[in-house]
C-alpha cells in the first residue's frame, strides 16, 4: 500500500521569528531562541513607575553595569520554562527517594546526638539564609533587563526557595516531624553569634538598590563561599564523621549548586568582558562584600569546621574570580 | 486628586501638550450619527488656519468617503466644540475662533440621516 | 519513634510560612520600601491565609508533567501539518491577535508578579505571588512555542513583540499592563491578581480556548487549557489578597473599593477584543459574546461579589452600562478593525450572510437595527471595488486609548464624549469610568504614549504613513488589509485544492 | 445559594475525577463541552482522595488535581484528604 502525502505546496514560508531571524539568520530556531530573545518590551512606555519616577517601568538603568546587549546574558543550560521544570522534576524525584530512603531505614534516629545537634545548630538556619537568596535573585526578575537574565534569575529565586524547604525538611527528618528541630534553629538564626554576621549579610543584601549588585553579593561572594563550605568541605567532613546518611539529604543543594554555578559565572563573565567599567564596577562591588563576607561568616566556618575552613572557601572564591579576568 | 506615590512630588510628563506637534495644534472631528466612520479623527492643523480653508480642504479628507457628504449644505451644518454649540465665521481662524489644541469639533446634519437612516 | 504525620496545612506552614524572621540590623522598611505609600495598612501578615500549598518539589513535579504533556502535543501538531486542520485561514487571525496583544501581557504580569513576590513583606503572599510570576513566564513561552508552528505558514505572527511596543493597537493591552505595574505592590494584585486573573479571564481563555477547539487549533486548545490549570492557582490568590486587605483594616475598604472600580473597568475594555473575536473572527462559533458575559461574568463574578458584600464591597456603578453594552460591543469593535485593517496586523472581512444570520438571532435587539446595515454598506462599497478602509487616524480614549467609537447607551447612534480639562489642557474619554480613572490620577495618565498624537508629533518613523508602516514593520499587502486576495487566503486555496 | 463550577480538560483521568465527585456530590450537574468538562453546583462541591483512589484503582495525590483542572469558582479549602470549592452566601 502507498500513501500519498502532498507536501509540495506545504513549504513554510519563513522558518522563525523575524528577530530571531535578525539575531540569528533565516533558519530554524531552537525554542530557547524563541522563547527568550527580545520578549521584555523596550520601547513607548505609558506611565511612571509611582516607586520609581525618575526611571521606566522597564529600565536597564536600574544597575550600574551598562550592555550593549543585555541578551548577551545567555544561559549556558539555555534554560527556559520546560527544561527548566523537567529538569528540577528530574532532581527532586531523586531527592524524593533519598529521602523516603532516609526516614524508612530511621537514619535519623541512628546519628548520634552531637551530630544531631550539629546539624539543627549549624546546617538548618540555613532555611532562612536561602529565603534572602530567594529574594535577592527575584528582585533582579523584577528590575532585570532581557529574559535572557531575568528567566534564570527567577529559576535561580525558585531554586532557593526550594532549597529553604529542603534544609527543613532535614529538620523534619531529624525531628520526627514535629517541627521542634526548625524552632531550635530559628533560635540560633536569631542569636546564636555563629549565625548572626551571616544574618545581617543577608539583611543587608536585601536593602541593596542596583539588582546587579544584588547578584554580585548573593551569587557571587556569599554563594560561592557558602557552597564551598557547605556542599564541599562540610561534605568531606560528614564523610569522616559518620555523617554519610545526611550527605543523602544534600545531595539535592550540591548538585543544584554546581548547576547554577555555571549560569553565575557565565553572567559574570560576559558583564566583566563587556566593559572597563563593568569590571571596574563589578571588582567595587566584590571588594566591598567581600569584606563583609568575610566578617560574616568566620564565626560560622570556625563553628562548622574549625579556623582554617573559610580561608580554603577563600581561595575558591579568588579562583573563580580569576577564571573570568577579575584580580581583586 | 492628589495621586499617592513613594515621592510626593511625583508629576507626569504631558506628552501631547501643543509645543510637541511641531507648531500645529490637534483638532479632532467628527460627524455626529455619521458611524461609517468608526470614530472622530485627529487632525494637526495650522492654528492661523481659517474655518473655510478646514471647510474646503480638511472636511473632504475626513468624511468625503461617505455617500451623503456630496449632500451637506454647509451654511445650514450645526456644530458642537468642546460640548457646546457653536457658530463660527468661516472667515476666522481657528484660534480666532477658540478651536484650541485638541478640541472636539463635531458636525451634525440632522436632516442627512445616514446610510439607509440608521445613523451610519 | 515512628515520624508523626504532618497534614498538608502543617507542613506547608513549617515549610513556608516559618521561614521568614524579623529583622534586627536593618530597618526592614528598607527592605521593603513600597508597602505604606499605597495607604494600605497591614497589621498582622500572619492572618494571610494560604490559598494553595505547593512546595517548590511538588511544583516542579507537577509543571513538570504538564509540560511534557503540552510539547508532545506541539511536536505532534507540527510533524501532522497541523495548520491545515483549522476551519478556515480567516480563523488563524484570531490568534495573530492571541500572539500579538496577548501574550506580552502574560510576561508583563510575570515582571510585575516578580516585583510583588520581592516586595511584599509577607512571606506567605509572596511565595504565592513567585509561583505566579513563574507560571506567567511559562504562559508567555508557550504562546510562543504554540505559535511558532503557525508563524511558518501564515503572515501577522512574525513581529509579534516588535509591533507590540508600537503597533497602534497593542498600546491597549500594552497600557493595560503597564498601568498595573507602575502602580505599587498592592494595587498590582488587585489589578491583576483579583480583578483581572480572578474575575476576567475566565472571558479571555475559555472563549478562546473553546473557540480554538471548534475550529480544529489542537495547538491553541492545548496550551490554552494547560495555561488554565495554572490560573486555577492563581485566581485563589486574586481571592485571597482581597480577603486579606480587606480584613487588615477598614481604611483599606475604600481603596480597594477604588482599585476594584478601576480594574475591572480598565480588564472589560481591554475584553473587547475578545468580544470581537468570538463575534466575528471564529469561522466556527462557540457562543456570542453576550452568551459569555452573562455566564462567566454576571453569573460567576456575581456570585463573587455578593461574598465580599460583607466587608462592605459594592458592584462597581457601571455595571448596568456593561449590562447594556454588551449587546453592541463586538459589532463596534469589529467595525474599528475593518476600516483600520490597512494599518493592522491580522485580516478582517465582512460577515457573511449566514453569519449575519446568527448574530441577528443571538443579538435580535441591535444587530439589524444598528450593524447590519453598516455590513450592507460595507459589502456595496466592496462590491463596487471600493473596499473600505477609512482615512486620518482615529481619536483615542486618553485611558483605555481605543478609539472614540463607542456609543451612549440610551442612544447607540450616538458616540459617547467625555473631556476633563487638566493644567489647561484638554483630555478626551470614551466613557465616565475612563474620565474618572484619568481624574482620580491625572499626573499618571497625562504621561500615556497615545499612539495617534505619536505618529502626529514624528515619533514613529516621522513623515507619511509609509514611514509609519516601516517603523510598525507592517509590510503593506501581506499581513494587513482584507483576508480575500490576502497571500494567507491564497495558500490556503492551494492547500485545500481550490482555485 | 450560589452556584461553583470547576472545569476539567476532557480527558481519561478527569473521568474518574469526575465520576467521584458526582458519587460525592449528589446534586452536581455535569456538561460536557469542546475539549472539556465543566462541573457546576449549588453552594460547595467535594473532592475526596479516597473516591477518587477508589475509581481510579490506585492511590491518588489530591495535588495532582491540578494536572488537568482549567477554571474553578469560589473559596478553596485543601488537604490532603478532600479539596473542596465553596460560596459564603
């Protein structure tokens, strides 16, 4: 049997969008491509912002670094809303079963009770720290220029979120569900003085103006310190100290660290390699909170892993830093 | 109203105040149950301009296109600026006449009753 | 021990609610610097009422799902030449309009639920608000992503987000989002969050969407239902953060009495493009606009506000001109469009007779006496070789910037004028809810980009209107003017082998 | 009393949805339309978990409802157990 398809006259007359065609040529499109170059408007705005009167509604101006093309920004996972979601799908089902995992076999009940202790004072607060993460990255959606940055910035302000939820729910399997774990940590979020430079950090990153500046001091400096600390050397350290059941419970914040880190340095990059006066600004901003970071967190580090813990989370900071051309 | 805002001295720009149109003034018009034309039209215009050069040389571009307007008899037209009656001289000119910018300037016939007397 | 069980509320509490903590080294006023200037007052955040409770994996899992569900029918859709399934090609202009008018809404309102999910300072409200700026960005890439199939093979999608800052228009739905998002964080969620999400568009997708399922879009259909299930969530928020304001203080009750009066305003002329397209462009008709009004507004949104009657909420005013007009906004919009379409991006066309038909029986008041005969002078003129495409440029609503062409309701004939006179100088309305947003705010609304007076001080390519057309990449002959003898209405002959 | 609604995209798994909330909701009338189902009743309508797990045969996640919900009307309230739609007035 034959059949007969009449695909003659069925060629398409264009192949994508013409700005995509513009950027890109005329041929097909990735949905990437389609679904994030040129979509945040740019042109005619209506009214004044009655928060912001001197700026428009959207306007690059609300950070310092200046782009030609703020699409630039490209994401390395070319991440949109799909991908994005499926993948996260993906790395929760996983954290899922870990977690089951975890509670059925009672690994909670089996860590021995300074360990237990550890965690609720040193890992759990951590809830709050990812809530300025969360707001830090969704402050940069709001007033970000092109959904090249923006969408990722939000996936980034999900992810956090989600990572609040999860280091509760470490509290949760610690605790038996009774929430008790979460109370004693806030308390030591409140004022045990490990925690409270990285408090204020934080509060102080969510008074901050330019939502480039923003990034710079939660993406960049605390997070690269605050991954390798935690999702590195505190790894290595539950490793040696009968911890390895906990490690099930971060596996989803460490592997989600390391996606994100290759989005971050990306941004980073392109905005230094753009301009003087983008690195110039950018190493302003870095050295200012860096030394806040600094203060921040050398009580927490001391306290999680002894003296010379930060110092090492340092000298990764200054690397990745050097990898994309910026000697502070 | 005062408007609430983050900054008290908060002010919009006029965007389409007169100096804007490059030394013209807008003047919209419209031809009251004539709704062949969807809607009254804007049209810059030279202040200085007098009634009978819009008569003569305006009105044909907005409404020559309808099957009655070779029927107006435009010493009986009725017209209403800005929502009040109104007689011009045709011999003034706008200002002269304080058509200003961006007044409504709107025709009415009431023996022409529209295509097939339905307003249109 | 054996883990207690945590009910959904309990957990999600701990989960989320709980996270938040008062600030001791910065004023958290400088963290949160737009909740006062509004007037609302918020006394205790704790009292916001969850109105979904997904966590972030849940979230993912679920959207997950719908994704991989929604793409399959994409891929699908495209590899069967999907396009060629529609009714009629006339049909695929009601989704040029989707693509150009709509879809930039769904990613300003992404950008301004962003801006309330970082500025509000309950965390609660917030996280809700975060989930729905996300989701609006899913809206937007899907649109695209539906569309993108249909930009191969018809003209009027491909500038979709170039025309929508400049196309005359777009500036509808453009100022529509616009003015939500310069408002602050609380006005922003009555506006898009209550009035629009929760009691409109229920009018904007299921029409569309039941529409695209009569006329065989598979594609449209899929992302529309799809694109529903997440509005599920987000009208609970509209309903919550009105509850919510609402029980906070009683100061509050005017203010949002005034947002309420406005938005809902401002949503239902934004509508009456929807109206037009279920009236006139669906080849195959689902149910009159009239039909949709009555039940997804009088029946639904009145069951809505008699709810919130006891904070001592009211039906705004004009509702009985909403009640009248409906039976004539369709036929005015459609008119605008059809002697406008040399400087729009879709096809219009006259009605044909059996359709004049239908609307004369679903519109038995107005059709005859008022529209009918505007058709019958349209398929004259056309008949002569005259089709009729109007000169000049139109008046513009200095609020809802449509052009001047609606008319009093105790004289459809006659077009309604409303002017207020601010600093000296002259604003035009086309209605007294459109003159009383302008005068409750005139420094906002005197700095509205009005596409016409535009074009008229130079600004969009300057000179005559080639340039203007150039400056809307609006190529004359393909995507404007009439749908016969339009290159969309020739491929299509050639598809379905029809001379 | 007013009337809620809830709309389902018409497909196999609202189907058991829908059985289960009629079995619940005894004065619920259901229409079905292009593309989907639409549930109206008087005052409140119930979902609960275990008539739906019933029809379907397997343990059914409430959550999961919104998979193939498009449109609801009214007050929400949600567990784990029911999801329910209701009016106040």
């Amino acid at each position: 049997m034959t059949i007969e398809i009449k695909t003659s006259t069925m060629k398409p007359i264009r192949n994508t969008y013409a700005h995509i065609e513009r950027r890109f040529g005329d041929k097909p499109a990735t949905r990437y491509q389609e679904a994030t170059y040129d979509v945040h408007s740019t042109h005619n705005f209506h009214y004044k912002p009655l928060w912001d009167q001197d700026r428009q509604i959207n306007d690059p101006a609300r950070t310092a670094v200046v782009m030609g093309d703020w699409y630039d920004l490209k994401d390395p996972r070319q991440f949109y809303y799909g991908p994005y979601v499926q993948n996260r799908s993906k790395m929760q089902e996983n954290a899922e079963n870990n977690f089951k995992f975890f509670e059925k076999r009672g690994l909670g009940e089996s860590l021995n009770s300074s360990l237990r202790e550890k965690i609720i004072e040193l890992v759990i607060p951590m809830r709050h720290a990812e809530v300025a993460a969360n707001l830090n990255n969704m402050y940069g959606t709001a007033h970000g220029t092109g959904t090249a940055v923006t969408q990722a910035l939000i996936f980034e302000a999900m992810d956090r979120f989600g990572n609040a939820q999860y280091f509760s729910k470490i509290g949760l399997a610690l605790d038996g569900n009774t929430g008790d774990s979460l109370a004693t940590a806030k308390e030591h979020w409140m004022s045990n003085p490990a925690w409270q430079g990285v408090r204020a950090y934080c509060e102080k990153t969510l008074t901050i103006k330019d939502w480039f500046e923003a990034f710079i001091a939660q993406d960049i400096v605390l997070d690269t310190l605050i991954n390798d600390l935690y999702y590195r050397q505190f790894d290595e350290w539950l490793t040696q100290n009968n911890g390895r059941d906990l490690l099930l419970l971060m596996e989803f914040m460490q592997d989600r660290a390391k996606d994100s880190q290759r989005w971050s340095d990306s941004v980073l990059k392109v905005v230094v390699t753009e301009s003087e006066h983008n690195s110039n600004q950018v190493l302003a901003w870095i050295s200012t909170w860096r030394i806040r970071a600094q203060e921040a967190l050398e009580p927490l580090a001391s306290a999680l892993l002894g003296d010379k813990a930060l110092a090492d989370a340092f000298a990764v900071l200054e690397k990745r830093l050097t990898k994309v051309g910026l000697n502070c | 109203m005062t408007i609430r805002a983050l900054r008290d001295d908060y002010h919009g720009e006029f965007k389409d105040s007169l100096e804007k149109f490059g030394g013209a003034q807008l003047v919209y018009l419209g031809w009251d149950k004539h709704q062949m034309f969807c809607s009254s039209r804007a049209f810059p215009l030279p202040p200085e301009m007098r009634f009978q050069e819009l008569l003569d040389n305006v009105m044909p571009e907005a409404f020559g296109q309808h099957p009655e307007f070779t029927q107006i008899d435009w010493n009986k037209a009725q017209w209403i600026l800005d929502n009040s009656a109104f007689q011009p001289d045709h011999s003034k000119s706008l200002t002269e006449l304080d058509i200003g910018h961006k007044s409504l300037l709107r025709l009415v016939t009431p023996e022409l009753t529209g295509y097939k007397g339905a307003g249109i | 021990m054996s883990p207690k069980k945590l009910n959904l509320k309990d957990k999600y509490k701990l989960l989320t609610r709980d996270l938040d903590w008062e600030f001791s080294y910065e004023d958290r006023k400088e963290a949160f610097p737009y909740e006062e200037f509004e007037g609302i007052k918020i006394t205790d955040w704790d009292k916001w009422e969850d109105p979904f409770r997904l966590t972030m994996e849940s979230y993912w899992k679920y959207q997950a799902e719908k994704e991989k569900k929604l793409y399959a029918i994409y891929d699908a859709f495209a590899q069967n030449n999907g396009q060629t399934n529609v009714t009629d090609a006339r049909y695929v202009n009601a989704i040029k309009l989707f693509l150009t008018g709509v879809s930039p809404g769904e990613h300003a309102a992404h950008l301004g639920f962003a801006f309330t999910g970082r500025q509000m300072g309950g965390i609660g409200a917030r996280v809700a608000a975060q989930m729905q700026s996300i989701d609006e960005l899913r809206h937007i890439q899907t649109q695209i992503h539906a569309m993108s199939h249909y930009n191969k093979f018809f003209d009027g999608f491909d500038e979709f987000n170039h025309m929508h800052d400049r196309l005359w228009y777009l500036s509808v739905p453009k100022s529509f989002f616009e003015d939500a998002r310069t408002a602050g964080p609380f006005e922003f969620m009555i506006a898009i969050g209550f009035s629009f999400e929760y009691v409109l568009t229920n009018l904007l997708f299921v029409p569309f969407m039941s529409g695209a399922a009569y006329n065989g879009d598979m594609a449209t259909v899929t992302f529309g239902f799809s694109a529903q299930s997440d509005e599920a969530r987000h009208m609970t928020l509209g309903l919550e953060i009105i509850k919510f304001l609402l029980e906070q203080h009683e100061d509050n009750l005017p203010i949002v009495q005034k947002w309420l009066d406005k938005w809902l305003w401002r949503g239902y002329r934004l509508l009456t493009l929807v109206a037009m397209m279920m009236d006139y462009m669906l080849p195959q008709k689902v149910m009159s606009w009239q039909e949709a009004w009555e039940l997804y507004f009088e029946d639904a949104a009145g069951a809505l506000f008699k709810d919130l009657e006891r904070y001592g909420i009211k039906m705004p005013d004009y509702t009985d001109t909403i009640k009248q007009e409906k039976e004539h906004l369709s036929h005015q919009a459609w008119w605008i469009f059809y002697q406008y379409t040399h400087a729009a991006a879709f096809h219009t066309w006259t009605p044909t007779a059996e359709e004049m038909d239908w609307l004369s029986e679903k519109y038995p008041d107005t059709f005859d006496k008022y529209y009918r005969p505007r058709w019958e002078l349209a398929a004259e003129m056309e008949a002569k070789g005259e089709r009729f495409y109007t000169t000049g440029l139109p008046q513009l609503c200095q609020t809802c910037q449509i052009p001047m062409a609606f008319t009093e309701m105790s004289d459809p004939t006659q077009v309604s004028y409303r002017e207020s006179i601010y600093n000296d100088e002259r604003f035009h309305f086309c209605s007294d809810p459109c003159k009383s947003i302008f005068d409750n705010e005139p420094e906002k609304y005197v700095n509205a980009w009005l596409p016409v007076h535009q074009i008229l001080q130079g600004n969009c390519g300057g000179g005559g209107l080639d340039k203007v057309m150039e400056y809307y990449h609006l190529d004359d002959g393909v995507a404007n003017l009439e749908f016969e003898g339009s290159p969309d209405a020739e491929r299509w002959k050639e598809w379905k082998g029809v001379a | 009393m007013s009337r809620v609604q809830i709309a389902f995209q018409d497909n196999d798994e609202s189907r058991y949805i829908v059985a289960a909330i009629e079995q619940d909701n005894t004065t619920a009338v259901v229409h079905y339309e292009p593309a989907m189902i639409r549930v109206e009743n008087e005052g409140s309508l119930i979902i609960n978990r275990d008539t739906v797990s019933e029809q379907i045969g397997m343990e059914w996640d409430v959550q999961s409802l919104h998979i193939n919900l498009i449109t609801l009307t009214g007050h929400i309230d949600e567990d784990d157990d029911y999801f329910k739609i209701m009016w106040n007035n």
